[in-house]
C-alpha cells in the first residue's frame, strides 16, 4: 500500500467512533446509539467499504491472475474488520452501546459464489495473496443464486436459489464492460469488484463479472429455468444440472465467458500500462484453477492472432509461458471432455486454435493419449492445459505423486519439468483467529504475536506438552465452543445435543468417494450395540454437513439415509442418552465457522487416492481436533507432522486401492457376506425401522449400491474404521493424554498456512 494511503487509513481508523456516529447520522438521521441492530450492520458495510475504498491492491510490473469459477468467500464483514485491524475498536464502540459485534455479524449474508474446496481454497489464496502484499487479482463470476441453498423435507434435500446480493452486499459495480462473442451472438460482461482486505496491510481486488442483460425472472420452481436462454440466464447458477445437452452447452457458454473476461482483463491492463504484448508473461501470469476455465489459452492466442498481429506459433509460445495449470482431481467423472460439436455451437472462433493446438500435439507426439482431440472428437481440457502452461501442479504431495505416476504418467514422461506439488494451506484469518476467537487469544498471550505473520511459530506450543495448565485451558476452550455450537444447533435444528459428549464430525460435500455412506454404517452398528445393552463410555454426538448435486441419485439417498437414521436415533429413548445425530441445513461457510472448533474427532475418511488433499481436515487440526482417517490427501502430510500418537490411521492405502481397480478385484458381496458386523449394518438400511421413516425405492437403491456395485470401496475399510474409532473413543477417555493429542495438532498446523502455500507458488511458478 502506498504511504498516503496508509495514512488515510490510519486517519480513518482514528476517527472510527466519529465516523460510524456520521453514517448513522446520514444514513438513518440519528446517533449510533438509537439504530437498530440491523442499522447499526449497514453502518459497519459502508464505513468497512470507505476503509477498503483508500487502501490500493498493489501494483507490480508483473501480476498473477486466479482464474477460478467458485470463490466460497464466506461472511465478509467480521473478516474485514479482524484484516483491518479494527475489529478490538468496532467491539469496544459497540459494547458502550449495549451492542454485541458478534450478533451484528450474524446478519451478514453468506455471498454464495462457490461449492466446495477448490472454490473455497480459491479463497483463502485472495486472502494470502493480499497479506503477502502481492500483486494479484482474481477472476471469477457473480453468481446470482450461486450453488443453491439447501432445505430439508420429508428427509430429503430440496433446492432454492440462494439470493444473497443485495444492497449491502461487498460488491461494487464498476465502469468496465467487455463484448462477448458466441460466434456471431453478442453479450456484454460487466466488471464487478469484490475487495478482500488483508491481514495488517494490504487489499487484493475480486474481479467479477457478470452478463448485463441477465434475467433472474427466468427462474421458476425452485432452481429451474430455461438452460437454452443463454443471453438471461448464463451467470444465474454456478454447477447447473448438465444431464441433457442444454445443461452441457450451457457449461460451456459459462466457461467461455470466464475466459473471455479474463482474457480480456489482462490485455486491457496491458495496454492500459502501455506494456510490449510481446513481454505479455513477464506481465502476466495465469493460475487455470482446475480445467474450468481453461479455454482461456486459446482466447489469449486469438487475441494475439486476430487483434495484435502475432503470428500464431509466436503467440502459442507466450500463451504457455503465461498459463499454469491446477489438477484438483483424479475422478473420471470430474475431468472435463466436451465434444467438438458443442464447442463449434458455443465458441466457432475457437475452434480452429483449439485445432492448431492438437496439430501441433500430434506433429510432436505420437501417443494417442496425449492428444488434445480423441479419436471421438472430444477435446479434453486438462490435456490442453499440460501441453500449453509452464506449470503443472497438484494440491498434495500424495495427489501429485499419483499423477505423476498414474492419471497423468504419459504426460509426465513428456515434461517431467512441468509437474509439482503445492499441498493445499488455509488462512488462519478466518479459520483461527475469526472462527475461534479465545484459543486465538489464548494462543497469542502463550506464545506473543509472532505466529500471527508467521505461522510455523505455532510449534513453540510443543513446549507445553506436559504443562497441566495450558492442556487443561486448551480442554476448557474446546468445551467453550462445544456449548456454543450445541445452542446453535438446538435453536437452528432443533436437535438438543449434550455438550459433555465427544463431538464427531463430517462436513463436506456429499460424495460416493468421501464415503459418508461409511460413517453411516459405523453409526448404525453403534446404534445396534447399544440396543443390545452395549453403551459407550460417553455419549457420542454425530454431526454431519453436506450438500448433494442435484442431479447425483446416491449422494441424495446417503442424504436421506441419514435424516432416516437421526430421526430414528434420537427419537429412540434406549438409545439418545448415549448417542445422537444431526445433520445440519445448508451446510456452508459460516456453519463451518461454527462446527470446526467444537469439533473432537474429525472425519477424513475418503478411499485413499479419491481426496486430492482436502482442506476440511487442516482447519479442524488448526482447531484442536484429532484426524480419524485414511493415508489420502493431505492426511497423509499431517500423519507425518503429528506422527503416529497423535492421529487415527486406517483402510487400504492409494497403491493397494490403484491396484484393485487395475485388476477388477474388489468384490463388496464377498465382504457383506465374510461379516456379520458388515451385514447387520448393511441390511439395516432396508429394516423396517428404516422403511417406517423412510423411502423405500431411495434405501433399497443405496443398500443395492452397496452390494453390487460400491464403486469407493466402503466395505473394503469398514471393518478397520470400526476397529479404529472405537479405539478413538476409548482413548477421549485418558483425558490428559488427548489433551496433548489436541496441543500437538494445534502446534504443528502451521504448515497448513496459506501462505505457506501462496509463497510457494510464487517461489516456483509465478514469480513476481
Ligand atoms: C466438472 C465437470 C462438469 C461440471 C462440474 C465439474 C466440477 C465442478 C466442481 C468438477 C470439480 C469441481 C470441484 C472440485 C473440488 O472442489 N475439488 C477439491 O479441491 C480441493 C482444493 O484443492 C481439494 O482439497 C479437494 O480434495 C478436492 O476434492
């Protein structure tokens, strides 16, 4: 940030208290302390936006671009006071009034731009990047109805559109407009700023663009609407239902429009700096966040072909030695191959680049693996990515090690240069010092403030592992939080819970392969020991969160099999002394702020190689939890930092599980029928106590899945899973014990930081 800059910030914050009794004054005609809560919100909006409003992003010759179709931003108030430096004042203004800073920020509304860990890593990269004062920019959509917001019925989940701008939301039209072009049919983009305030320093702007003539009538029951209306409807949902052909097109006219904008950004920021196109990569650098937006490298070709003279051998070089590319997963599913034909329909002019970048391939190569158009004429977008960027990475060190070897081995063996790692980080802003505000204090008055900029410091907390006092504040702190979160969800849910009991949870998006239908079955074998007169030590308190595509069948009846299974657990009074269940509603970031640090056991139980790293399990490490999971992902790093004592490890590990989808081997009725354990718990799906609550046809299609097919191979660890978080269990028992489980997690979180992260890209990709 500029000095005069600094200094106006500095002159604003002096003046806070004058400042919000003027805004109440303008705003509402009278002081501070006669507004409505709700008032008193849209004066901490404004006066946070004047803040942000003289704090420039920094300039720098050289400037990344995070391309990115979800940024799950979260509540953005309480966190731009904590990065301002101002929350402490805002709070002791208020308090003088009676007012609490915390229940005002509950009225924020959640911007709902995102899904799930790439949007929200996305994130946690603005907030790094602005800390780190770097020059850096993201680029991305303005979602009017974002995913959709998640209501529960019947034990079902349905959908709304989620509607969250509003007048007070941080958004900022700007002035800036870009003609698209779908072949001849035009659309205008207009540029929205979102501004992400830094911790301490600096700010990092948002660039979000959105179609002008977008129509949110179009939208009708629930979350449909004409998916063919693309000039009214094309930024109106992040991830539509892409079943039909409507819905795959529609994909494609979203991921252009990214592209063009970005595309189109970047140059006019280059001419606008009056920079040589010719240095365009020592100007400009692209961080392709996942295969989403990766048409991107043959628009910025174009661009150069058609509107700057660059011969296009010259461009595609430049083109490449700007673009790097992000895998964040291996799923077949995930990976995105759109046929030729849709792509002609969409985006006519980019089809002969797209070609010339496939000619190239094959003039080069001659595995047919490698090429960008198949035999079937599919253009696979992460191929075009590892031809045409300087970089390819990973999220973990595991994840690119398969890569390497497995997914993307034919292309590894070409440009072994290309690939690395960068493990995933969380900033600890928002996951610490926002979401759990007394271990942040407590943390700083134990080990001063140097872990604040430098989180690694963290491990000086190792000193106290055998300090009785501090284990016994960290215990305390966690018990805090835990009848915290009980009252939010008795008032929320409905669901009384016992804060005295161990809490266990899984929240993430709802996936065959991150096997909530695995925690399920160890609940209902829970639950049929303890009707045999087997209870636990201590009750135990299951809690998950997650939303389902709507168009993913089984990830909608594990949905349900768990609203099935709540209902019947905590309505049974043998039973809901010793244990409960909940699943939350609309699970999202700010809910997450809450589960996180009451959390005791955390659940990171994908089949080991589906979970590129996971970013779930590094906030909940962050905030005293102990991993129950398998060797994939990211666990796998914090298995190695915790070691053995301090983490639960089971199932089948990445190249056991590799090798039995090269083989054909598993066979889950093979496990159903060798365990009676598996069995009982298996067909308890379809018992009449299941039926009587639930729907038939969704249990019996699950409990079949189960059977014949289990594609992610729950039955394979289920046994072990038992076995281990059994033992879990047993061990929240030696109190002291845990607790140093808990400190030692907490101390050696650092790694985990984002800017850990965002420092180690730019070290080996961007370089700015
Ligand atoms: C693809 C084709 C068509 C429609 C949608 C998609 C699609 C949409 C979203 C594919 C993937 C996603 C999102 C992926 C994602 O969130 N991946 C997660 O990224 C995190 C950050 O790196 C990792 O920690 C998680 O392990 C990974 O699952």
């Amino acid at each position: 940030m500029s000095k005069h800059a600094s200094l106006q910030r500095d002159i604003l914050i002096l003046n806070l208290e004058q400042q919000l009794e003027n805004a109440a004054k303008k705003q509402f005609g009278k002081p501070l302390a006669r507004c409505t809560d709700k008032q008193i919100y849209q004066v901490l909006v404004g006066v946070t936006n004047d803040l942000l409003s003289v704090s420039e992003p920094c300039a720098g010759e050289k400037k990344v671009y995070y391309i990115s179709m979800e940024f799950l931003i979260g509540r953005l108030l309480i966190n731009n006071l904590i990065n301002l430096g101002v929350y402490e004042k805002v709070r002791a203004i208020l308090e003088k009034h009676g007012r609490d800073l915390a229940e005002i920020g509950e009225l924020d509304t959640e911007p709902s731009l995102g899904n799930g860990g790439l949007g929200r890593l996305a994130s946690c990269f603005m907030d790094s990047i602005a800390t780190l004062g770097l020059a850096g920019e993201g680029v991305g959509l303005a979602w009017h109805f974002g995913l959709f917001k998640q209501i529960f019925k019947n034990r079902e989940q349905r959908t709304a559109k989620d509607v969250w701008m509003n007048a007070d939301s941080f958004l900022r039209r700007t002035d800036t407009t870009f003609d698209v072009f779908f072949g001849k049919k035009k659309v205008t983009a207009r540029m929205y700023d979102m501004v992400i305030a830094g911790y301490d320093s600096g700010v990092c702007k948002m660039r979000l663009f959105d179609l002008e003539s977008v129509d949110e009538s179009l939208v009708k029951r629930g979350i449909t609407f004409d998916k063919t209306a693309v000039k009214k409807n094309l930024t109106l949902f992040l991830y539509p239902d892409d079943s039909d052909e409507a819905g795959n097109l529609l994909r494609i006219y979203q991921e252009y429009f990214l592209s063009s904008c970005a595309a189109q950004l970047i140059m006019q920021q280059m001419r606008e700096q009056q920079y040589d196109y010719h240095k365009l990569p020592e100007h400009a650098q692209v961080q392709i966040n996942d295969t989403h937006p990766s048409l991107v490298i043959p628009e910025l070709i174009r661009i150069l072909v058609e509107h700057k003279a660059f011969s296009i051998d010259e461009a595609i070089d430049l083109v490449s030695d700007v673009c790097s590319y992000t895998n964040h997963t291996i799923l077949a599913e995930a990976l995105e191959t759109w046929p030729m034909r849709y792509i002609k329909k969409v985006v006519p002019q980019l089809v002969p680049y797209i070609r010339a970048l496939d000619e190239r391939v094959r003039i080069r190569f001659d595995n047919p693996k490698v090429r960008i158009i198949d035999s079937k004429q599919r253009v696979h977008m992460a191929h075009m990515d590892i031809h045409y960027s300087h970089s390819v990475n990973g999220v973990a060190a595991l994840h690119t090690e398969i890569l390497k070897k497995t997914e993307l081995r034919d292309f590894y063996e070409l440009y072994p240069k290309k690939f690395n790692n960068k493990t995933n980080g969380i900033t600890f802003r928002r996951w610490l010092m926002l979401c759990n505000p007394e271990l942040f204090s407590y943390l700083t008055e134990l080990l001063g403030k140097g872990f604040h900029k430098n989180a690694t410091k963290l491990k000086k907390l190792l000193d106290y592992e055998n300090d009785k006092k501090v284990l016994d504040r960290l215990a305390q702190i966690k018990q805090h939080n835990k009848v915290k979160l009980a009252e939010y969800i008795e008032e929320k849910e409905g669901v009384a819970l016992n804060p005295d009991s161990v809490f266990d949870i899984q929240i993430k998006r709802m996936h065959e392969y991150k096997r909530q239908q695995m925690n399920a079955l160890y609940i209902i074998h829970k639950y049929l020991e303890i009707r045999r007169g087997k209870t636990p030590k201590r009750p135990i308190t299951f809690i998950f969160g997650a939303k389902a595509a709507p168009a993913y069948v089984i990830a909608q009846d594990i949905i349900h099999l768990l609203l099935v299974l709540q209902e019947i657990i905590n309505n049974d009074p043998k039973v809901n002394k010793h244990m409960k269940l909940v699943m939350v509603e609309n699970y999202n970031v700010s809910y997450a702020e809450k589960l996180i640090p009451a959390c005791d056991i955390s659940e990171q139980i994908s089949l080991a190689s589906k979970e590129a790293s996971g970013t779930g399990n590094m906030k909940f490490m962050l905030n005293g939890a102990v991993t129950l999971g398998t060797e994939d992902g990211a666990n796998v790093e914090i298995h190695s930092l915790v070691g053995d004592e301090n983490i639960y490890i089971f199932g089948k590990r990445a190249d056991e599980v590799i090798a039995h989808y090269k083989n054909a081997d598993y066979v889950s009725r093979d496990f159903y029928r060798n365990s009676k354990v598996i069995r009982e718990a298996v067909d308890f799906i379809t018992s009449a106590k299941c039926l009587k609550a639930g729907n038939k046809k969704r249990l019996t299609r699950l409990r079949d899945e189960l059977l014949n097919k289990d594609w992610f191979m729950t039955l394979l660890d289920l046994e072990e899973y038992i076995r281990v978080k059994d033992k879990a269990f047993r061990d929240y028992e030696k109190r002291t014990a845990w607790k140093q489980k808990m400190l030692v997690n907490i101390a050696e979180a650092g790694y985990f930081s984002s800017d850990r992260t965002i420092r180690d890209y730019n070290r080996d990709i961007w370089r700015l």
